[in-house]
C-alpha cells in the first residue's frame, strides 16, 4: 500500500521539465504493433508525454526497423537510443543474472512473480545491468507457458513420461522436460504440421500462441503448468540516463512501471477469454495439475552449470527462499 501511495504522489506531483523545445525519446522493440513489448512501450509514450505535457516524446521503432535485440542493446549501451522492451534471453549474452527468472516452476502466481520482480530481489537483478550500460525500469512479461499434448490428459508430472515435446534449443529447456520425464525434441518453429503429423506429442507455449496458432485443432489435452515464467524487461541506456535531471529520470521512471503494470494487467485478463477459447474450441483442460509433483522433479536443476556462477547462483537461492521453494 505505501509503495501505490508513494507511485500515485509522485506522478501527480513530479513536475513537468521546464518549458522549451520538446525532447523525443527513442524506444526500440523487435516485436509489431499488437505484442506485448509494443502495448509496454505505447502505454509508455502516451504516459510520459501526457505527465510531461508534452516536453518529452517517444519514437517507437518497432518489428526490428533499428535491428534484432542484440543490436537493439548494443544501441542503448552506446546512448544512441534511450529505451528499449526486450526479452530476457537477449540480455544472457550480457550477463547470466537474467536466467534465475526462467527457473522452472519458480513462481507459483501472477502476483508472486510480481512481488518477487517489483521489490529487492529484482532491485538486484537491475543492479547487475547498470554495470553494462542498461538501467533497469521495470518488468513486463510475455507471461506463464503451458503444456499441450494429443496423448492424455497431464495432472502430475508422472503423466509426463514418454512425451515427446518440442522445445527450444536452450540448455535449460531440454534439461526441464528431461527431469520431468519427458522426451523433448529441440524443434524450430513453426511446429503445426509436426504436431498435426505426429512427429511430436506436444509443445509448451503462453496460451495465446495455442490460440493464435490453431492448436487445438492438433493438440486434445492442455494442462495449465505455469512451468516458465516469460518476463520481459523494460530499459534505459544508462550512458543518457546519467545525463537527465533528477525530474526527467523520475518521470521517466514512473512512466515505465506504470506501462508496464497496465500491460502485465491487461495480458492477464486476456488469458481468461483465452482459455474460454481453447475450451470452446474442443481442448480438455486441466487447470489445476499437481504443480508439486512437477517442482519436486526439477529441483535438482539448480546445481546445473547453467546457474553456477556465483552471483547467478546466490540469487536463484534467495528467489527459490523468498518463493517457498
């Protein structure tokens, strides 16, 4: 409650800079109008040039225009963009802090996760970027994956054995279904007509892309595994944010969680109709699976080598503490 009254006081009290010409901001995302990075980023805009009165303006370059995440990161940390929404994943060449929030089975709600990411132990992760020329404002996400399958229904992880699902390339991905029992099969994307043909039992993905991809017209079964926590991360370049007063970092600040607070928001409700769909379109749903089978199973993954490094490993600690696991 004091950190919504402190947020509230100061977006309505932090001035405006003072009056002259308008200063534009550049944000660049990788993703097209309608993801979840560009909903983060025009909440944004209209945000900052509102509590500016219009002092400050925001440029999104969108679908990759200014290049890939990569390069995207390469550009705030040269200052010649001031802001940018990318995934996790593209900051693991940077540095591997990022990775603990992919722990599977770490978090065991939206409001969980929110606490973990919005206090100290996110605070730490932010801390760990700045170093490398990312300030750290805020988290948005992709959102919670889940399991699908034409076998059988999946209540506990036991059910698991012997599926062959597709998954990423990604270390930790292949060792998460390889605890879990299952068969995973590193696949690229698109996997309609591997699933459609049988080539693999399943696929774990947010629910919107079983949606968007007509899935359900593959896949009977969906268990709502909320295995992996997709977060997206919302930066500034730290070469320019050193440069602004302490009203335009405060503004910009606020501006940024707010977006993000609303975007988490409004893709949480849209899971609700999305699982209406899946439904309605003929999948047999599981919404409430033994996750403690599953988190039993995994556990050990915490002594992989993906996680050994020191400050990547002390993190994932206090996390797995502060989440009850």
């Amino acid at each position: 409650m004091q950190k919504l009254i402190w947020l509230f006081l100061c977006f309505f009290l932090v001035p405006p800079p003072s009056q002259g010409a308008a200063r534009q901001l550049h944000l660049g995302v990788v993703t097209a109008p309608g993801a979840a990075q560009n909903i983060a980023a025009e909440r944004f805009k209209k945000i900052l040039e509102d509590s500016s009165d219009g002092q400050l303006t925001v440029k999104i370059s969108h679908s990759a225009s200014i290049g890939d995440e990569t390069k995207i990161l390469q550009q705030l940390q040269k200052g010649t963009i001031q802001l940018a929404v990318v995934t996790l994943k593209s900051l693991e060449s940077f540095t591997p802090i990022v990775r603990v929030i992919n722990y599977p089975f770490l978090f065991e709600s939206p409001q969980q996760a929110d606490e973990i990411l919005d206090g100290p132990l996110g605070k730490e992760i932010f801390n760990a970027l700045d170093p490398l020329g990312f300030k750290g404002l805020a988290f948005s996400e992709n959102g919670f994956r889940s399991l699908s399958n034409s076998r059988q229904p999946v209540k506990t992880a036991d059910d698991v054995k012997g599926l062959k699902i597709r998954v990423t390339s990604a270390p930790l991905h292949k060792a998460t279904w390889q605890a879990l029992g299952a068969l995973p099969t590193p696949m690229p994307w698109p996997i309609y007509s591997d699933l459609e043909r049988g080539v693999i039992d399943g696929q774990e993905n947010p629910l919107w892309v079983m949606e968007v991809y007509n899935f359900f017209e593959v896949q009977k079964y969906l268990t709502t595994t909320n295995h992996t926590y997709s977060a997206h991360i919302d930066l500034a370049s730290t070469l320019w944010w050193k440069k602004q007063s302490a009203q335009t970092q405060q503004l910009v600040q606020n501006a940024m969680y707010q977006a993000a607070v609303y975007q988490r928001q409004a893709n949480r409700a849209d899971e609700a109709e999305r699982l209406q769909v899946l439904k309605e379109k003929g999948m047999i749903v599981e919404e409430h699976p033994d996750i403690q089978s599953f988190r039993t199973k995994v556990a050990d993954l915490k002594g992989l080598d993906f996680y050994q490094e020191p400050q990547v490993q002390k993190l994932l600690v206090k996390i797995l503490e502060a989440t009850g696991r």
